[in-house]
C-alpha cells in the first residue's frame, strides 16, 4: 500500500482560522471521493470529534512530547490507514511547545519534520495588509526542518484588502491557494474548554456542509492536493498503550466523552473489548466488566442527573469494591463525594475518593504532567512513567493527598516538580490529567 500524502494545517498564532480551514478542506475533499483523514497536533481532545464529523473517520491526536517516537508513529499509522491524505490541525502557532530536545517540543513543527508534511499556513489578516507577509516569512525562515507550501488567507476584508496582503506575499514567494471573507457565521459555538463538543453542537453536518462549500469558492482545492506530500507510517508493531483489563466499561455520553482516540484503538488493538454505558441515562457498569474508565467531559452541566442517578452510583460503588475503576478529570470529580456546580450548589457524587471539587470560583489549570505512579493499579505498576495533559478549570476544596493516598508523584514538561496528584483508595484512582502515553 503506498503511503499517504499529508498536509499540517497551521497559523502563527492561535484564534487564527485553523479550525475553520481545516474542516472546511476535509469536508470539501470528502465529498470530492478522496479518501481524507484527519490528525490533531497535540493533546486537544474535542477538535478530533469534529474531524471525524467532516471526514467519516476517527481522528487522532499527535503529540511529540507526550508520545515515545514509537507510540507517535503507531499513531500516525492509525491516522493513515486507508487515506490517500491525511489532514492535520495544529494547536496554538506553529512553533509554539515546550523547551525540550529536538523533535520533543510538542510543537506543531515537530509533527510537520517528522512526517514530512508540507504546512499549509492560515493567516488571520484582519488587521494587516502587506505587513502580513512578513509573519509568513519569518514562519518560512524560522525552522529549517519544514516547508510552507502554501498560505490560504483568513477574515478578508474586501477584494482590495486581499490584493495588498496578496501583492506582499508575492514579494516573499509564497503562493496563496485561497481566502476566506470575515464572516462571524463560520464561528462554530464554543465553551471554556474550547469548541462545544461535536455531538452537541445543533446542524453540524449543514454547518460543515457549507464550510465545504465555501472551500470550493474560495480555496484552489487542486493546488492544495497538488501541494500535499511526504509520507505516513504503515502499521507496523504496535506501541499504543496497554488496556487496563480486557472488557472494558467505558462511560459514554455528554458527561463523558473526552477519550483519546489512540488510547481506545490500542486498547482495542491488544484484544481488549470496550463496553459502553451512559451514566445520564442512569446506566451502571456492566458488572461482567474487569474494569471500568470514566474519561474526562463536561459532568459540571449534568451534575444534578448525575447526583441522583442512583443505578448508576450504587452499580459504580459495587464495582469499585470488586474491580479497578480509574477517572480522568470529569471522571475522577464524579468518582470523589461531591461537586459544586458554577451557581455554588453542590451535589453528591459516587463518595469513592476523598475529593470535593468546585466549578464556583474558576481558575484554569493547564499543561503537560509527567507522573510516576506511587502503587500498583490500572495505569500499570509503581514507578511506571506516564505523560499526560491537564486542562479543566475545576478547583479541589479537600486536603491535598499524600504518599499513601496520592496517584503519582508529578512534574510539568520541563521537570519543574508539581507535588502529588490524583487519589487512590482501593482499587479505585483517579487524577486530572488525561492519559496520552
């Protein structure tokens, strides 16, 4: 099989269009017949559920410092199977990550490098006209390791707006393959995470529907393809992460959804059934489950179903006296003895970690946690190295866990020491960070 061509959609800085480019080319390729897949740099977890959205096909995220080369690589092979071209979203600007070795930075870049990929740079321009190409410029000039095949322009002004930014592109030899007018309609809903998720957000395949028409008006979908290239990895041995038990109760709903779409393929890959239950439909763990997974969503906005949901916390009780249980960030305030939603009410939850959380006073908590595990669980052995990504504006209200209590001992990505996080009492854990590798 030969290899699939890539293309990483990128901006010098965030809020610059990379999302409204990116689905607007999936959705308009996809319709073309190509077989188009898509690829999220980095740990966001709701833009791939849109990429799928656009394309049919799962996306998956890939992150340089979070991910062993191996893993990364099995990734990518994921997100190739079957495509004549992958499409990757990056995050935040290009060359924006962490200070670490070559290749690890988590940087867009480093995606773009390793691949092989030809970028295609978004250029927000409201606000510049000729100025404009110089950012491009010193993206072009900046990392020798990759290649700006080309600019598409965003929140155009005016046809004369887009031949001056378009007369300074030319003077620095960077092709334009499109623009977009300002139109505050292409803005898709969004909360503090970031997008509203995809399964909630009203028409999304009339909203990505006129994306891909607005795609075929204003970009030069020929050149894009034309200017696709580099090369993918084929599957080869696996190194996806291991499943923490072999029929696996995965909660499933508007609450829980924020599962890393490489960690339930490798789950799956390793033979490893997946169970769904939704605990909104007051749903318990399918007791013939080995282990249960909360994954990390928006519980905050369903805490009142969720505190009164009573097959579902009396069946996640009984199983966490049984079976491993582990709760990523939305999981793990669910699995604690109660929340506070952002009007200050508080609800029960399931009382299986001694964590109270509050959503009443936001305070954003954000970054890489490298963690070594303090005890035997579901996540592996102690003293096991695992990375993974905080990202949630919830606050604890309960003292902080120590050694014999605590998850794992964490830093952030540059080995600055962060403490103990996350809890775990019998065989339950859980933490705030989200699993990537």
């Amino acid at each position: 099989m030969t290899p699939a061509r890539g293309l990483l959609v990128a901006a010098p800085r965030s809020s610059s269009g990379k999302t409204t480019v990116t689905l607007a080319l999936m959705r308009a390729l996809a319709r073309r017949g190509i077989a188009v897949r898509g690829a999220k740099c980095g740990p966001d977890y709701i833009d791939p559920a849109f990429h799928q959205a656009a394309t049919g096909y799962p996306s998956f995220n890939l992150d340089s410092f979070a991910m062993p080369e191996a893993m990364l690589d099995s990734v990518a092979a994921l997100a190739a199977e079957g495509a004549d071209l992958v499409v990757a979203e990056g995050s935040m600007g290009l060359f924006d990550g962490i200070v670490a070795g070559a290749g690890r930075t988590g940087a867009n870049a480093d995606i773009a490098a390793r691949y092989d990929w030809p970028i295609l740079l978004v250029l927000d321009v409201s606000g510049a006209a000729q100025s404009a190409a110089a950012v491009a410029l010193g993206c072009k000039l900046y990392d020798a390791r990759i290649r700006i095949a080309g600019v598409v322009l965003n929140k155009v002004a005016s046809p004369r707006h887009r031949r001056l930014v378009e007369a300074g592109l030319a003077q620095v030899g960077l092709p334009v393959f499109g623009a977009l007018m300002r139109d505050t309609t292409l803005v898709l809903p969004e909360r503090h995470l970031g997008l509203v998720q995809a399964r909630e957000t009203n028409d999304l395949d009339a909203r990505l529907d006129r994306l891909a028409d607005l795609a075929e008006a204003g970009l030069d979908l020929d050149a894009i393809l034309a200017a696709a290239g580099g090369r993918s990895p084929v599957a080869g041995p696996s190194a996806l992460p291991r499943p923490p038990g072999q029929r696996i109760a995965v909660a499933s709903d508007a609450a829980f959804s924020f599962l890393y779409p490489h960690m339930e393929a490798g789950w799956r890959a390793q033979g490893a059934e997946l169970v769904a239950f939704s605990p909104l439909a007051d749903e318990a763990p399918p007791a013939d489950c080995d282990a249960c997974w909360l994954p990390g969503g928006y519980p905050e906005l369903h805490a009142d179903r969720i505190g009164t949901a009573r097959r579902f916390l009396d069946g996640l009780r009984a199983f966490g006296a049984e079976k491993p249980i582990h709760g990523e960030c939305g999981g793990y305030m669910v699995l604690g003895d109660s929340l506070e939603d952002a009007a200050g009410t508080t609800h029960a939850m399931a009382g299986l970690l001694p964590v109270a959380t509050s959503y009443k006073t936001r305070r954003l908590h954000l970054g890489y946690r490298v963690a070594t595990l303090l005890a035997d669980g579901a996540l592996g052995a102690a003293g096991a190295r695992l990375v993974g990504h905080e990202f949630h504006y919830a606050s604890e209200r309960t003292p902080a866990p120590d050694d014999a209590t605590a998850l794992a001992r964490v830093t952030d990505a540059e080995g600055v020491p962060q403490g103990l996080a996350g809890h775990r009492r019998g065989r339950v854990t859980g933490s705030f960070f989200h699993l990537i590798g």
